[in-house]
C-alpha cells in the first residue's frame, strides 16, 4: 500500500513551518544576516514546537490567529516570493509585476491557510538536527533535521536557505522527501497552460475564497 | 505469533466483513459511475512521467469513490471504537511485520549493517515489545529502515517506468508494481494458511492505515489544486526519496533564475507549453551507489 503515514507526517511537518512562522511570544530568532542558517532553522524550530505547546488557540488551527502570525513572524524567515517563482516556474516569465504579487500573495494564503489546520496534530514533538554541510562561501544550503515524536517514527523535515542580504531565508521545504515547491510545479503548468497566468490566479483565488467560506460555515 | 494476535479478533471482524461486503456492492456501481466522470485535461499523458494519466485518472476516481464509500466510514469507526493505545499497538505490530521484508531488502541492496538491524528490531520487538505492539526497538536505537523490493529493484538500476494508479493500492509505478508482487510473498501475512484469520488481518491493516490519514486527506484536498496530480507527483518524490534513504542527489531546475528573461525572449515561444511538457523529467532513480 501507499505510504499513508507519509501522509500525516507531512502535514505534521509543514504545519512546523508555519508554525514557526507563528510563533508570537517568542524572541526574534536571529536577526542579523551572520547567523548560520543551520542554526537559524534549529532556532525557529524550538521556538516553533515551544510555542505550540504554550499557545492552545494556536494549536486548535485557529486560521486568522496563524494568518497574522505568519505576515508578523514568519515574514522575515521565509521568502515566499522565490517559492512561488521556482513553483511557477515558466509562466513566471510571461507575469506581469502586478500577477507576479497576486501569484505570490494567494500561494502564500493557500499554504498558510491549508497547513493552519495542521497544527492541532503537534504535540509533544522534539527537532533534531542532521548532519549538515556547507562551506564558508555558500549562498544556498540544505539544513536537514527530524522530527521526533514521543511515539512513531521520526518525520524528514529539510529545508532550503538562500542567503541574502538580510540573512538566510527559506524558500523550499521537504517532508519525508516531498518538496513543496516541486510538487506545485506540475499543478501550476498545467493552470497556466490551460488559462494562462490569469488562470492559475483566478484558481488559487477561488480556492482560497472557498476554504474562507468553508471555515465560516 | 500473528495467531496469537488475531485469535481475538474474528467476532468483531465478523460485523466489520458483512459491513465491507455491503459497501463494497454499493463502491462497485460507484466504480461504473465515477470512471466514466473523471476529468481528464485534454494533454493527459504528455508528462513523460505519466504516459497512462488518462487510464489513471479514472482508476484514481474509483479509488476515491471507494474510499468514500467504504474505507473511509471504516476508520472512523475504528477510531471511534478503539481506544489510542489499541490503536498504536495495532499500528506497531503491522509495521512489524514488515521487518522480514526490510531485512531482506536491505541485505539485496547490499546493506548488510542495516538488514542486521531490521533483524534485531524484529527479534525484539517480537519478543520483548509483545508481537510488535510496542517498538522497543526504536527506543534502544535501533532506528527503522523503510525498504521494499521497489526500492531494491531501483538500486539494482531499474527506472520507474510509468506512473501507475492500482485500484485498491494506489499510486504506484510499473517498477514499484512488480515490486509489490514479490512484497506480497514477503508478507508475513500471506503466511497465514487460514483464509479468513488472514483477510482480517490484511482488512484490520488497511483500516488502521487509513484511520492514520483521516485529518490528513482533508488537508492534501485543500492544498491542492488538482488532488491527482498533487498526489501523484509526491509519490514520486517520496519513493525518489525512499530509494536514495532521504538523501537524494539534487536535480536542476530549469527556471531557477534570479535574472528576467527579455520581452524578446518570451514572444519567441509559440504559445504555452503543455503541461507534461513544462516539467523537467526526473530522471530514473540511479543506484544510490
């Protein structure tokens, strides 16, 4: 059969993403660009899973609470505008400014909102950092780390880091293996070759607006 | 051992069969139904990944609309009924029944340090961890290896060949089906010489690996735009992954650009490309050594 736990794990894992984003209470992780990016994740991610244990209404997916978090924390961490250029890949090219903002705004909501949900599934889990390579002059690293639960098997959770000007920012994340950006690329081509760049907006719009709706009712 | 396990459960088994049988004639005339309603985008089958999308597509829409009828109910029911430790205990022991096959497998790929390892785990989760009900094992550092004869066959060099919706198993492909095939001997399950004791276990099995997922297939139906293709190209990411143990050579991305291209540049292409064709085709999984 399918790997159906890899299924949950995912979504265990990238609700770990955005909810590092969410992480209020907590001290800014590392704000100067000299910070090395491995610890800059292992930071994030302590930060993350200490937060969701203090923060009840955080973890129950409450979406607008996560939603604000993320624009106030996550923000800094996460370059949500590279992630949706590599996930559109060619289509990219033939955006105008203004759809290359809707693009990344909606994709932005879509992940967040969608995850948001999963955050009621972290409980009492422990990050523990991979072996990690990079030498002085790197401008794009993989920091790989697990996800251990206090039951069942550890969860892949890796991350992409470009360094830029100020400081490393994640702009991919792999779960057991599966990367986000990689697995919206086909998607993506697809809404654009059938719609154009207008369609893949008017797509991820009318998903957003429905999961609104859907969380309203 | 897997005696001892499922003596208790036929009486309750017996409920849960008669219940599958019933919604399995209803899944059936679903089956008609939803193969004939599957979307399929008219460049199905221009992924050179997915040259069967359009046959895919429709045995993906039976699967789902199996799912619905019957498996789905079946793990709520169970999640319902059962209480969490039974649940995980449960979890635990069918995972433990596939450490014969990792063991193997691993000493197939020629990593013998680990199939010894997969041995450990199954003499003592069998032993002192009840029949795999508790996964001692992992707490004495003795860490899992996922490994099927999929993978085995990925390291010995065979490509994937194309992607592949079972009914029933799933996403898959041409490699890791005949993979499946010899994984079924593998299983300790099909040991089992009494038909009934061991369509329990396999039913059980399944419903517990389902009820796993029930908050999870919500989600994947929100994140995607388009649920079979998002669930087709995480399945081979994943089995990607698998097959180099979590550590996959990186592959190019062609539009990783910081640079715009020209205005010139982007008139001079036709029109949009094709779906299937807009992907960088993955290469083969090559041996992990």
């Amino acid at each position: 059969m399918f790997d159906l736990k890899m299924i949950k794990s995912v979504v265990i894992g990238v609700a770990l993403l955005a909810a590092g984003a969410a992480s209020s209470q907590a001290p800014a992780v590392a704000k100067s660009a000299s910070v090395a990016p491995d610890v800059l994740v292992r930071d994030l991610s302590n930060e993350v899973l200490a937060t969701i244990k203090a923060d009840k209404a955080l973890a129950s997916g409450d979406v607008n609470r996560v939603q604000k978090l993320v624009d106030e924390k996550v923000l800094p961490y996460v370059d949500f505008g590279k992630m949706t250029r590599l996930a559109v890949g060619r289509g990219w090219r033939q955006a105008t400014p203004e759809q290359r903002a809707a693009l990344t705004r909606e994709f932005r909501t879509l992940l967040v909102r969608t995850y948001s949900g999963a955050l009621s599934q972290v409980k009492d889990h422990k990050v523990e950092m991979g072996p990690f390579r990079a030498q002085p002059g790197d401008m794009d690293v993989l920091v790989r780390t697990n996800v251990v639960p206090s039951r069942g098997d550890k969860i892949q959770l890796d991350y992409r880091l470009e360094k830029q000007d100020a400081g490393w920012k994640i702009y991919d994340v792999n779960v057991l293996g599966v990367w986000l950006v990689e697995n919206y690329k086909t998607q993506f081509a697809g809404e654009v070759s059938a719609g154009g760049v207008d369609g893949l907006i008017k797509s991820l719009t009318d998903r957003n607006r429905q999961l609104a709706d859907a969380k309203k009712a | 051992m897997t005696g001892a396990m499922s003596a208790r459960w036929p009486r309750e088994a017996t409920s849960m069969r008669w219940l599958r049988r019933v919604s399995g004639v209803a899944a059936l005339v679903l089956l008609a139904f939803l193969a004939g309603c599957a979307t399929v985008p008219p460049n199905a089958g221009q992924d050179p990944r997915d040259p069967l999308e359009s046959f895919n597509r429709h045995m993906f829409e039976f699967n789902e609309g199996l799912d619905k009828v019957v498996l789905k109910p079946l793990a709520q029911v169970y999640g319902a009924v059962l209480p969490v430790p039974v649940q995980e205990c449960l979890s635990n022991g069918f995972s433990n029944l596939r450490e014969p096959s990792n063991a193997l497998n691993n000493l197939l790929q020629g990593k013998g340090g680990e199939s010894v390892s997969d041995v450990c785990r199954f003499a003592v989760n069998t032993t002192v961890g009840l029949l795999g009900c508790f996964d001692v094992a992992s707490r004495m550092g003795l860490e899992k290896h996922r490994e099927d004869f999929g993978q085995t066959l990925a390291v010995w060099g065979v490509g994937n060949g194309p992607f592949l919706v079972l009914p029933l198993f799933g996403p898959s492909t041409i490699r890791d089906t005949a993979g499946l095939g010899v994984e079924s001997v593998l299983d300790v399950n099909f040991w089992i010489n009494n038909v009934s004791v061991r369509n329990t276990i396999f039913g059980v099995r399944t419903v517990s690996f389902r009820h796993e997922l029930l908050q999870a297939d919500d989600l994947i139906s929100e994140a995607a735009l388009d649920k079979y293709t998002f669930i087709r190209d995480g399945y081979l990411q994943r089995r990607r992954n698998l097959v180099y143990d979590g550590n996959p050579p990186r592959e190019k991305d062609p539009y990783d650009e910081e640079e715009e291209p020209t205005a010139d540049e982007g008139k001079g292409r036709p029109g949009p490309p094709a779906a299937g064709s807009d992907v960088n085709p993955p290469s083969a999984p090559k041996p992990a050594q």
